[in-house]
C-alpha cells in the first residue's frame, strides 16, 4: 500500500494565495502559527476566543467576523486555508468584493436580514473598540444618542417575506457606506493588525485653551471620528480650536482674525436655534475673494440628528465662499459652501446671526437643517494640524529665534544693537 495522501488544496485557496506575494504568504502563515499556538490546536487551527483576542475585536461583531472568516462551518475552528481565501476577499478583492463581504458582516445575527437592530450592535461595537477601550462592557445604552444619529442615516428598503422588521439591501449599505466613510474605513480593515494606526480607527486629538469648558464644544470625538472618515491618515493627529462664538463672541471679523492667523485645513461646526449640528471642512485657509475658490477636497457634513458626509460630486467647482465688505448683492458678504451666489449648500452671513442651507448639486447635499433659513447658535471653528506640522512649525519658530539671537549677537558686537537712524 502506497503512503496516505494528505488531502487535495480547496480550489479557492489556490486562487486566493495568487493574490498575495511569497513574502505576504510567509508572513500571513507565522500569524496563523503563532495564533494556533496559543488556541492550543497543534498548529491546526485559531479558536475563536484567540481571533477575538488578537483582532481586538468582541461581542457580536467579533463573532460574525470569525463566522464568515472560517467558511460559516460552525466548528468553532479556523485554518489558514480559510484565513488566506477570506483575506484575499476582504483586503485584496475589488470593492464590490470587499463591500460584499462588509454587508453580510453587519448581518450580526447571521438571519440573511441586514435589520436596524444589527446596525445598532455593530455601531456600538465600534464605539466601544474606538472610544472605549478593552475594558468598557459592549452593549451598554451609554452612547445610545450618537449610535442613533448614525442609523438615522441608514435606508431600509429591502422586503423580506415573513418579516416585520425593515431590512437594509446592498444599495441601501453602499449608499450608507458612502454617506459614513469612518464606519466603512472600519469595518474594511477588522483583518488588519490591531494598532493606533489601522483605518477607521484614529480619533484626532482636539485641543482648545484651559479657558474652556469642554463640554461647551459642539464637537464631541465622535464627531470628529465622523468628520475624519473622509481624511487621510495624516490629518487625524491634532485638532486645534481656533473659534468658539461663546467665548470669542458671533463676530465675523473675530472669526477671519482667528482663523487667518493659523493657516491650512479647517472644519466648521454649526448648531442653529432647531438643535441642528452641521457644518464643512475645507483645505484652504479663508480669504477674502470675490467668487468661489477652494478644491475638491472640501465636503459638507451633518453631525445631529443625523450623520452624513456629502463630498464633491463634479457638478461644479462652487467650493467654498469668503466674502468680505463688498458693496454688491451679487457678492454677499460672509462664508458659504456649494451651490451658486445667494443659494449656497451652506451659507453664514456676515452678520454671523443668520444664514442659510439649501439642496446643493456641488455636494449633492439636502438641506441641512429642519428649514433653509438658519439662525446659528454656536458657531466653532477647527484647524486640522497634520501630521508632522507641528513640529515643523515649532522648528521654524525656534529657527527664527535661534537667527535673531545670533544675528543680535552679532550686531551687539559692533555696538549696533540699540542705535538708532
């Protein structure tokens, strides 16, 4: 008799280790080895408590995840074929593939139905792993307000017979996707390993001045965990309160004094008298101009009751709106995002007491508010400090300092210093 044969590689695995290179493979391999060691299956298998554990990832969300991850055969084992075909669908399929798979992951419950309920335990998984940390218990009402404002965003038009409960279709969970990049940035990169830097994951760091009350910002982390799903990796590092209308008073010339005096990125957060949070981020610094200015870059959001994020859609280069004292009412005063003159997606007169938001094809954008004619409340302002910035600013800063105290050296030496023309 001939010796036993181990058994012929699944299909699936053969065309899924094509879609890594030698190296990747090696590499993927001393993880499932390493996880097996510890499941305690002579090198066989990951249990789910090891995968749980490694991936950071608990409740019902980390269960499902090691459901589809090996196969759904309900043997509480997964192997590395199994973890070579699912990483090469999650991380290197095309992005239908990726969502595909993401849209039956939120399918906590495993029923075939993407309900409201599996939302909200997925949302508060992610809350917890991001906001909370290892030891927050998953499933408290704690955060019940803000996993709210994310499912207000979500469309249920799927029917499915036998079932009261409204059910989410795949176009449903794309357009959601679409409108929540940090969800989806989330739930794209749950394979990947498990540090401050893995996508969707990143809360930026939001420092203001000691004078103020932090529970007087309309932006909440979460918010600006929200905010920053549609910015690189690079921008979520530091976030610095420029303008706050309660402490710096609802004036516009306050406001381009603040905000010019710190160049680059910044994000703007409205609450209007209706209890409505929203507002925009935009690449470029505010500037007097005549028309519209900006790039691509910039984007409009809701932040309360709902949450939405809505980016250029090339209609138009209507970007972003920074006029000042002009004489025209062709050119209204004040600062605007999309839309055209005296019709903006969103608009804040000069006045800083009134404004307006209107349906906009330049962000594809509803109207923000409860009514197109807003009266702001609390108006703050963020500049976004990327990466590396800081630094590099404060290493001018001392550059200069450095040059002048050598350059004051110098002229101190030829009795200089002090004179006078």
């Amino acid at each position: 008799m001939g010796n036993s044969q181990s058994p012929p590689a699944d299909p699936r695995f053969v065309s899924a280790s094509r879609a890594f290179t030698k190296k990747e493979l090696e590499d993927l391999k001393s993880l499932f080895l390493s996880l097996a060691a510890q499941s305690q299956s002579n090198g066989q298998y990951i249990s789910p408590s090891v995968f749980e554990t490694y991936f950071e990832l608990r409740g019902p969300l980390g269960d499902r995840l090691f459901d589809l991850v090996s196969q759904q055969r309900k043997d509480q084992r997964l192997s590395f074929q199994d973890l070579v075909i699912a990483k090469a669908t999650y991380e290197k399929g095309t992005n239908n593939d990726i969502e595909e798979f993401i849209y039956h992951l939120v399918d906590v419950s495993g029923d075939g139905i993407v309900s409201r309920s599996d939302l909200e335990s997925v949302l508060i998984a992610i809350f917890e792993i991001t906001f909370y940390g290892k030891d927050s218990e998953v499933g408290t009402t704690s955060h019940k307000d803000i996993v709210d404002i994310f499912l207000n965003a979500a469309t249920f038009s799927k029917i499915v017979d036998g079932s009261a409960e409204e059910s989410m279709s795949f176009e449903d969970f794309r357009n959601w996707c679409t409108l929540l990049p940090s969800v989806r940035k989330f739930l794209g990169s749950l394979l990947m390993p498990p540090d401050p830097g893995r996508l969707g994951s990143q809360v930026p760091c939001l420092v203001q001045g000691e004078s103020i009350d932090p529970n007087a910002l309309l932006l909440k982390k979460e918010y600006a965990w929200h905010i920053g799903g549609a910015l690189s990796q690079l921008e979520l590092e530091e976030w610095k309160l420029l303008y706050h209308s309660a402490y710096n008073g609802l004036s516009f010339n306050t406001f381009l004094g603040n905000v010019s005096n710190d160049d680059g990125p910044t994000v703007l957060i409205i609450k209007d008298r209706e209890g409505y949070v929203y507002g925009g981020y935009v690449s470029q610094q505010w500037e007097r101009h005549g028309d519209f200015y900006g790039d691509m870059r910039s984007f409009l959001y809701q932040l309360y009751p709902k949450a939405s994020i809505f980016r250029p859609t090339g209609a138009n280069s209507n970007i972003q709106w920074c006029a000042v004292n002009f004489s025209s009412e062709d050119i209204p005063n004040g600062i605007g995002f999309g839309g055209r003159a005296n019709h903006f997606g969103l608009f804040l007169s000069a006045s800083f007491d009134q404004g307006h938001t209107f349906n906009c094809t330049t962000f594809g954008s509803p109207c923000l508010s409860k009514s197109s004619r807003i009266c702001p409340e609390v108006i703050e302002c963020w500049r976004v400090v990327p990466k590396g910035a800081q630094r590099r600013h404060d290493a001018v800063k001392g550059n200069v300092l450095e040059r002048f105290k050598e350059d004051r050296h110098m002229l101190n030496m030829v009795g200089l210093a002090n004179s006078s023309e």
